[in-house]
C-alpha cells in the first residue's frame, strides 16, 4: 500500500507543479505586449506587379510591369515586358527586367528606367554588391553596368562565367 500512496503523492505533486508552471508562464505577458507594441523594421512594402497581356513563344508570357507601394500606390515602370529574367530587389531598391525584344533595362528607385543593352540572349543578370550588374550579350561579350555610368566590356567569347558577388 505504501507504494502506491507514494505514486498518488507523486501523481499530485507533478500535477500541482504543472499547473503553477503553467499558471506563471502565462501571466507573463509582459514581453508578449512589448514585442506587439513595438513598430515593424520595414519601412516600405514594395513589390512587382506582372499583368499579363499575351503569350509569346520565345518570351513567354509577355505585359507591363509595375511597382506597388502600400495599398493604392502603382507605378507602371514599363509595357511590353517578358516574364522571364525581372529580378527584383527591394531592399536596394533596384528593378532588372527585359522586353519582349530582348533589350535589358535597369530601375532604380525613385528614377526613370535605364536602357542597358539590347541582344541579350541569357536572362542571367547579376547584382553586383550596391553598384550595379553583370551580363552576357549574344556574342558571348560579358559586361559590367555600374548604376548611372556607361556599360564597361570585361571580356570577349566568353562560354561560362561565374561571379562571386557581395550581397551585404
């Protein structure tokens, strides 16, 4: 008998040791209020928008590109874009897109969007660190495009090319 009174003395032990484990933990809101109290790091909630107008065989879907701010704010940044190669990035505030013709531009916040080059066969484009993009045209050509300056030729026939990039 002694057993099992030692098993009920335990069985109400753990149960009344839970329950104010239980009942402590959640009265403690404090840090619960002050995480909800405290305002999100993101200053604007910018995205693309793709509104589709055809279907091209060599381009894919092809429409106009926007970029929405907040709920009612849409900026169209071009017509006659091709789904494949936008490349967006928010936190730097830089749009990479091309057109149904192959022509690569650049956007950047708050400015007018930026002719690159035309003829780009490769839709791999690539953000540089902050200043700008790498890319290959149809004659195997790679280019280096700092923001706001004139595209600069790296090299000539090139097959493959990998470039290791800074992102922070």
């Amino acid at each position: 008998m002694k057993g099992r009174e030692k098993m009920s003395k335990l069985k109400q032990l753990t149960a009344i040791l839970f329950f104010l484990l239980f009942f402590v933990t959640g009265c403690n809101t404090s840090s619960v209020e002050q995480a909800a109290l405290q305002k999100p790091s993101v200053i604007e909630d910018e995205y693309i928008l793709f509104v589709n107008s055809y279907k091209d065989y060599e381009n894919g879907n092809i429409g106009d590109l926007y970029i929405k701010k907040g709920v009612n704010e849409k900026e169209k940044v071009s017509s006659d874009v091709s789904e494949y190669g936008i490349e967006f990035y928010p936190d730097k505030g830089i749009l990479v897109f091309f057109d149904k013709d192959n022509n690569l531009y650049v956007k950047e916040s708050g400015k007018e969007k930026e002719f690159v080059a035309s003829g780009i066969e490769t839709r791999y484009v690539l953000l540089k660190g902050d200043s700008g993009i790498i890319f290959q045209n149809s004659d195997y050509d790679l280019y280096q495009k700092v923001l706001g300056q004139e595209k600069e030729k790296i090299s000539s026939n090139v097959d493959i090319y990998t470039a290791y990039i800074d992102f922070l």
